[in-house]
C-alpha cells in the first residue's frame, strides 16, 4: 500500500546545511502496523509529515497503491490527504468552541458532505472510540484522555487506510495513555486500517506488529 523509496530531507538553518533524513525506505502493507522509535529529533515527525504529503522530501519517492504523492495535483493530493490518510498529534488541536460531535464532524464538512450525514458518521466513529456519552460536551469539559478519543474519532471519519500518529499518548499519564494505545491497536484490528506511530512509548511500540529505530536520520 504505501512504499517509501530512499527517502532524504535536508534543510538550512543559518547559512548550514542539516540532513534530516538519509536514505529511508519503508513498505506497509494494509493493516499493518508500525511503531517508529527514537530520541527527539531524530526525524520521526518529519518522517510522518512526508508520508502524509505535508512536506516534500528533499529526494527519494514515496509511493501509495503505487502512485507517487508528490506527483499528484493539488487538487488530489487534498483529496488524497483528507480521505485516505488520519491524522493524530500529541497535542489534539480540538476547536474549543466546539463539542466533541462538532469537532469530529470537521473533517466531513471540509469534504462538504451533507451535514446530515456528516453527523451520523461522527456520532458512528465516537461511539467507537466510547464517547457516546459526551457528544455534547465543549473540548474545556472532555478530559485530556476523551479530547485525545475526539482525535483518533476525527482522524477515522473519512475511513482513511492510513492512520499517522505522532506521539498519540505523549500529552497523557500513563494510566490514559495505556488506555489510548489499547484503542489504537483495537481500531488497528477491527478497522484494518494501517498505522504509522512514532512515539517514545515501549509499551506502544511493543503492541504494534513492527517497530523501527530511527537513529542519526537513518532507520533501522
């Protein structure tokens, strides 16, 4: 599904050159799952950003179902972005004016899907994640576990085959983050959606069917 081919990324910072990234390949089949291991800033986010057509490599190809992302329109690579991949951050960047349904709906209504059915599929993927009973409560009234729960419901709606994650129990204690590593690999087996996680979690890591090292902008 996803195939990643001598990946590079480098930029400059104040006239020096800094190499990011440096030579990585990687392939995912549908349903996998994979943890991405290593200090900070080792290039684990940016890692993530370039598989989810945030941010170009500087060479190498990234591929998926063959195509190359980077090859793609912009008006695809949208559509691409928003249907086939979910993303899930440390921190949940919900909209605090909003409840947990309206924040989960996001996704559907950029898509401009009814809001009829854009309601219906927030109130499906909420219940998922257990949070049948707090679908009118503001981001301000969720607990840190439950924002991060609207999250991962946010980044499912659309049904995408790939789910990125970057440090999805990082902001939480570790009883939560227990309790949100055990959703992510349920979803994992249940959905058969793929997932990509960087995370400095062992215990994460250790739930998922793979995991990499990222050491010195290289993979392991």
């Amino acid at each position: 599904m996803l195939n990643l081919e001598n990946i590079h990324k480098s930029f400059t910072h104040r006239g020096v050159l800094i190499n990011v990234l440096m030579g990585v390949n990687l392939e995912l089949q549908p349903g996998d799952s994979l943890a991405i291991i290593g200090a900070s800033g080792v290039g684990k986010s940016t890692l993530l950003n370039i598989i989810g057509s945030l941010d170009p490599p500087t060479e190498g190809i990234v591929r998926f179902e063959g195509r190359n992302i980077y090859e793609m329109s912009d008006a695809d690579m949208t559509r691409f972005r928003s249907r086939e991949i979910g993303f899930v951050f440390q921190f949940h960047h919900l909209l605090p004016e909003l409840n947990a349904l309206e924040n989960a709906m996001m996704p559907a209504l950029i898509a401009r899907l009814p809001k009829k059915r854009a309601t219906e599929m927030a109130k499906e993927v909420l219940m998922k994640v257990g949070l049948e009973g707090r679908l009118t409560h503001r981001a301000g009234e969720l607990s840190g576990g439950e924002q991060q729960r609207v999250a991962i419901a946010r980044a499912l709606i659309m049904k995408p085959r790939l789910i990125l994650a970057d440090e999805p129990t990082g902001s939480l204690d570790w009883h939560t983050g227990q309790e949100i590593a055990e959703l992510l690999l349920r979803l994992n087996q249940e959905e058969h959606v793929a997932m990509v996680i960087a995370t400095h979690n062992q215990k994460l890591a250790g739930m998922m069917s793979r995991h990499k090292e990222m050491i010195g902008g290289r993979m392991q």
